[in-house]
C-alpha cells in the first residue's frame, strides 16, 4: 500500500508471480487507528496474506516525517493479527505518473489511478527484492 494524507493506494499481487494489480483507493480517514481497520477490512475481502506498507525513505535512505507515520501505521497493523512488512517506496510514484502518461492516460484520470498504481509498483519492487518468497 502506498500511505498518504488524503488516499491509501491500494494493490493486490502474487508472490509467486511478481506482479501486482492496482485498486481502488481508500480514503484516508486522519487517523492511524481508523486508517488501519480500514486497510486490514480490505486485506481481508481481498484475501491477502500479508501487508506491505510503502516506506517513503528521503534520498540518502534515512526516515522522513512520513517514513514514520508509515511505521507507525505498520506496528498498528501487526497489533491486529497482520504479518506486515515495509518496502521502500521511492520513486514509485513518479514511475507510476511516467507509466500512465506513457499509456496516454491524463488529466483526472491519472490523478485517481495513481496511488493504487504507486502501490503496485511498491509491491512488485517488494516481490523483485525476494519478499514473499516462500
């Protein structure tokens, strides 16, 4: 998932696979306990085994403000029976803007694709770095 103030971007993927399917955001509700239900009552109708929280790292790799909200974000999880792990998450959004612009996607429509196609992008880095693997 990719954490924001306003929208949860969302994906579904298979570890043996490597790929990741963009969904449909959530909104984000301003607080963590909320927040959390809210993600860990997706995970379950989507069938998840386990969640993977994008960690917006700065540049140099160390935390920022964000970093640790999504740490936080993540422990609140765990505290609700969810194995969890974190991926950095640099770039990913912009990757996911250039793919749906390179895709002729534009206007509003980027705009509400884009943090499940951030989240995607997440995951699948998490698949590629070995996680999930069995």
């Amino acid at each position: 998932m990719d954490f924001g103030s306003k929208r949860i971007g969302l994906a579904v993927g298979e570890s043996g696979f490597g790929v990741a399917s963009p969904r449909p955001s959530l909104p984000a509700s301003g607080t963590l306990a909320a927040d959390a239900r809210a993600i860990c009552a997706e995970a379950e109708r989507q069938g998840a085994e386990a969640i993977v929280v994008g960690l917006p790292l700065a540049e140099d790799g160390s935390d920022t403000r964000m970093a640790r909200v999504c740490r936080q974000l993540a422990d609140r999880l765990r505290e609700l029976g969810w194995n969890v792990h974190l991926a950095d998450e640099r770039l990913t959004s912009v990757e996911a803007e250039r793919a749906m612009r390179g895709a002729g996607l534009k206007g509003a429509e980027t705009r509400r694709r884009k943090d499940g196609e951030a989240a995607a992008r997440i995951l699948e880095r998490f698949f590629a770095e070995g996680g999930g693997a069995a």
